[in-house]
C-alpha cells in the first residue's frame, strides 16, 4: 500500500515530509499539504514558492479521488514510483 499516493514534491518547507494533493473534509476542495509539518497550498504551481505557504486555512483532510484530481488538471503533478 503506497501511504503517498497523491505526492506531489518533497516539502520545501520543513524537508522532513512529502506534499500530498489533498481534500478538505468540510468543503471538497482541492489543496496540497505537507505530510509533516502541515504548510499548505491552494495549488501544485504554489509550492516552490515558501511565501505562498499557508497554515490552518483548510480543515481535516481527506484523501481526493483520482477523477477529481483529473478534473482539476493535477494528475500530471503526481510523481510517478
């Protein structure tokens, strides 16, 4: 079982963990999360960029669907084992 199925990117932020494509329980919205320290994105374009980082804007998370990955555009984001 691959517990990074959606990674994206190793964190820039805390290089300690891998950047997941995300679902927010509350809302269904797509993001991109940090597996360690939590920081967020809105978008995969966003997480080069440290000052783009978030915290706490989004809620519990789930994990997304792949058709709803592929709705957003992301699937080409995720890192291929």
């Amino acid at each position: 079982m691959n517990i990074y199925k959606y990674k994206i990117e190793w964190c820039p932020i805390c290089n300690q963990g891998w950047v997941e494509i995300v679902k927010d329980k509350a809302t269904n919205e797509l993001f991109v999360c940090c597996s360690e320290c939590e920081s967020e994105w809105e978008s995969p374009d966003h997480v080069k960029s440290k000052k783009l980082a978030t915290h706490d804007i989004y809620g519990q998370t789930d994990e997304p669907d792949y058709d709803e990955i592929v709705k957003r555009g992301w699937e080409n984001y995720i890192l291929k084992e």
